[in-house]
C-alpha cells in the first residue's frame, strides 16, 4: 500500500526542524568565527585618520601575529576611556553577538603598533622623525596631514622602551589621538608610573585588515613598509618600562 500523505501540521512542523537546526548551525559557526577567527568594529573618533574615518567598519583578523606598523584593537589598559556605556536593545546584542554587527563597546580602541617588547622608541631626530631602535621611521604614508600638508609625528617628545609583553602604540592623527603618550605618567593599580601606557599582549585582540563599510571606502588594510628597515632590539625586553623625561603628558 503507498504510504499515508502527511498532514499539513506534520509537513510544516518538518520544514520548521529543519530551519531551526540551519539557523542553530549558522549562529554556532557565527560565534566560533567571532571568537576564534575575526570580529567587526566601528571606528568611534579621529584618533586614526587618514587611514580610518569616524564611522568606519573594520575586520580584524585573530589568527596571526601582530608587527611594527599594524593597526591593532585591544582592550582599554586602564583609564584611557572615559567611563560610559552604550545600551543596544536586545535584538541589536544578539546580532553583535553573532558578529553581523559590528562590536558596540566602549572599552576597545584601536591604534598603530609603534613598539613591540624590548624596543625602544625615540621623538624624535633631528628631521622630525620617530625612531625606532635608533633607525628612523618615515611615516608620512599614513600619518594624518594639516591644511598645510604638515606631518607631524609627534609634538610631545619622549624616550622609552617597551617592556615585556606589552607594546606601544599610536594614533595616525597624531594630535587627535589619545594614545600611549599621553599616559607616560599614569600611575598604574601596582603603583609603577607609565605602565598603562603599554599595552599587555594579552589584551589585543587582533589585527585590522579590511574596512567593510561604507561601501565607497571598502578596502584592504596593509602593513606600511615604513618599519622594514628596523632593527630588533640589542638587549632582552625589561620587567618594567623605561620612561625619560618623567612627567611626560599629551
């Protein structure tokens, strides 16, 4: 005998299984890529123009290392983010969550990896120029420009080696950035002065790639060949940061 028809209830409650375990799947392998693989953030301020802009979506990638010259999002070490918070509605989190939109945080920023452990970062010579374990960096690549096409690396000057895994890192716009500079004199919670200023490794959490969104600026991220000619640091990153002058302040 053929088999029975099923029920219109019957086909229905099928179709409807089969969605909720793709839909189950598809939010399962969302979440493994947003923690293990990539995320989305949006670009809040004009800390790093030319290279982003004030409402920017970038990806950042997980599974690589970072170098000199890669522009990095991490963690706020420590009092570098005024306190606030954003509330998303419930359906906007879970499309955070699943990664669609992109990461609403406010304790996240993103900068330019300047100094990696054990390097020691100097402003500037003679020409204007940072430079990194005594070899200047030409960084007008990507350095954000006045009306005048004026650069300027840095106006505060300085002198530190970074310590053990930590880095330092700055802002493209340089006078628009509230980057390590600017707490060189931070005390931290261990009472070690400019500590926060260096970022733990532990706290980055990728490399940013690709910007997404808007569509006009879709594009590649890329390391600039600014930092090539660098030479690793001659000595063993220190336990502790190496700060001259003291009182530096942005």
């Amino acid at each position: 005998m053929p088999p029975e028809p099923k029920s219109v209830g019957a086909t229905v409650w099928g179709w409807t299984k089969e969605l909720l375990i793709v839909v189950v799947l598809g939010l399962v392998v969302s979440t493994l890529l947003r923690t293990f693989v990539f995320q989305m953030f949006e670009i809040p301020s004009q800390s790093m123009e030319k290279t982003l802009l004030v409402g920017d979506r970038v990806a950042v990638q997980k599974i690589t290392n970072y170098h000199r010259g890669d522009v990095v999002v991490f963690k706020d070490p420590g009092g570098w983010l005024p306190a606030q918070y954003t509330e998303r509605g419930p359906a906007a989190k879970v499309l955070e969550f699943v990664g669609i939109l992109p990461n609403s945080s406010d304790q996240y920023l993103i900068k330019r990896v300047i100094g990696m452990p054990g390097d020691t970062v100097i402003c500037c010579d003679t020409e204007g120029r940072i430079l990194v374990n005594g070899e200047p960096v030409d960084e007008s690549e990507y350095l954000y420009s006045d009306a005048d096409g004026i650069v300027a690396p840095s106006e505060i000057n300085f002198e530190v080696t970074v310590p053990a895994d930590r880095i330092f890192v700055m802002g493209d716009h340089r006078n628009a950035s509230g980057d390590s500079r600017c707490h060189l004199s931070d005390l931290s919670a261990s009472g070690i002065r400019g500590d926060v200023a260096f970022v733990p490794s532990d706290d980055v959490v990728g490399v940013a790639f690709a910007i997404t969104y808007p569509l006009d600026r879709f594009g590649l991220l890329h390391r600039p060949s600014a930092f090539d000619q660098v030479p690793e640091p001659s000595e063993p990153a220190p336990a502790e940061p190496r700060i001259e002058p003291e009182g530096v302040v942005c």
